[in-house]
C-alpha cells in the first residue's frame, strides 16, 4: 500500500476532467479491424487461410 496519509487529495489530482483528459480517447481496435483496414487502402485480396496465419502468430 501507498505510504501517503492523504490518499484523497491525490485521488483528486489525477481525476480525469474537462482539462485533464488522456492523450488516446476510447480502445484500442482489435487486430481484424487494423487488417480490414490495410487491406481496404492497400486494395489487396487475402484469403481466409491468410487471416487465421496472421492471427496465430
């Protein structure tokens, strides 16, 4: 446990706020949407085989 007696005061000073945001908003998107993506602007044809090589690894 933290050796800090005020744990409250800290607690307040890292709440996220209107001006206290993080850099990345939402999750991350999962790899078969990266994938699609890439192959959308790429314009390249992948196999489903494909998919699950690139998925295993």
């Amino acid at each position: 446990m933290s050796n800090n007696k005020n744990i409250a005061e800290d607690g307040r000073a890292t709440r996220f706020s209107s001006t206290n945001q993080p850099a990345n908003r939402g999750r991350k998107k999962s790899l078969y949407k990266r994938l699609k993506e890439l192959v959308k602007k790429n314009d390249v044809q992948l196999t489903k085989e494909d998919f699950c090589k690139i998925e295993c690894v």
